[in-house]
C-alpha cells in the first residue's frame, strides 16, 4: 500500500511539474511580418525564398525549418504560426548564386504584430568568362576556380557572380608535373548591374605559362 502511494505521489509531482513548465511556456499565436530589400540600392527584392526556424535552445546549432515564403514583388513577406514564449524563432534568407544574405534577424518578439522585420541582401551581379587555350600539351586538368576542365585544347564560356563595381580575381591553371609546380595566369574580372559585362581571355599556349 505504501508502494501504490509513494507511486501515486510521484505521479501527481511529475504531472504538476509538466503543467507548470506549459504554463510557463505556453503556445502563442505569432503573426511576423517584413520586408526584403537591396543592401545597397534598397529596392525591394521580390521572389526570394525566406525561412521561418524554430531554435529550441538559445545559441543552439539544432534550428529546424518550420515555413518557408517566397517574397511578394513589393518584398514584403509575412509568417503566422504557434511558437513557445520561451523558443527562439529567426527569419534567414535562402541564398543563391545571384543572392547573398546580408541579415539574420529574431522573429521572437513580445509584441509579435507590432512591428515589421527589416531584411537585406546583397544582390550580385553577373559576367560571363569566354576563355579560349589554344594549345595544352599537359595531361592533368585545366583548372578555373572552381571549375576542372578536362586536358587539352578548351572554348567555353563561364558564368560567375560577384558585387556589382568590385572586381574579382580568377585563376587559369595546370600542374606542370615535370617541372614540379603548378603554371597559370589570373584573370581580373569586373561586374556591373546591368549584367551585360563580358571578358574574353585568349591562352595561346600553356606550357608558356609562368609559374604561380
């Protein structure tokens, strides 16, 4: 019999201890809005994929994804959902090769519909690489950050984003096996936002390559 109380009590402690904690982090209806524009020109980005993650522990590398919405043409964007008082919600904007976050913001707020979320992103811009080896004579792979080009002779064209009016640099190149290091050239890009910039960059012989 004393079995069957102590039982009956512990029960009752472990129940009264689950409700507490409930009431102390009850399930709240959650309406967050926001916006999405350019970092730099901040025009609206529309069709952008943003996601809603649930944290359930504050810092923790175990967010999961509970809705995701694609950005209006006017960048705006809106969650309703359930979330606990005491769980961390954050809005994240999915990036692409043309598309680079610049925000990570908390959607855990105790005046949830009271405000609007203010998000950015760097949009990128594009240049094509037309790159021409006339002659290669290596057996190993053309390199092309970060692209592997089969050995040999080469007429292909590649597309790469960065920030508009920042230049980046990519590098062509072989490993000379006999000379024992790797032989190419660095190619200087520039991109502008109207996405019409093109380099053509002609190699005539890549044994004649310098050392890099």
């Amino acid at each position: 019999m004393k079995v069957f109380y102590s039982l009956s009590f512990l029960t009752f402690l472990v129940l009264t201890a689950f409700t507490s904690c409930r009431k102390s982090n009850p399930i709240l209806s959650a309406t967050v809005e926001g916006i999405l524009r350019e970092a730099e020109t901040k025009e609206p980005l529309g069709n952008v994929k943003i996601r809603l993650q649930q944290c359930p522990r504050k810092g923790a590398q175990d967010c999961k994804v509970i809705q995701e919405t694609l950005t209006r043409p006017d960048g705006t964007f809106s969650f309703t959902y359930k979330g606990r008082k005491k769980t961390d919600y954050y809005l994240t904007i999915a990036q692409s090769d043309s598309l680079k976050s610049d925000t990570y913001k908390a959607a855990t707020h105790p005046d949830w519909e009271k405000y609007q979320v203010q998000m950015t992103a760097f949009k990128l811009a594009k240049t094509n690489l037309h790159l021409i080896i006339r002659k290669n004579a290596f057996k190993g792979p053309v390199w092309v950050s970060p692209y592997q080009l089969r050995a040999g002779i080469h007429d292909t064209t590649f597309t790469f984003f960065g920030h508009p009016d920042y230049s980046r640099v990519i590098t062509v190149a072989v490993m000379d096996s006999v000379a024992g290091y790797v032989r190419g050239q660095k190619v200087t890009l520039t991109f502008s936002r109207d996405q019409t910039n093109s380099v053509t960059h002609e190699i005539a012989d890549m044994l004649l390559l310098p050392k890099l």
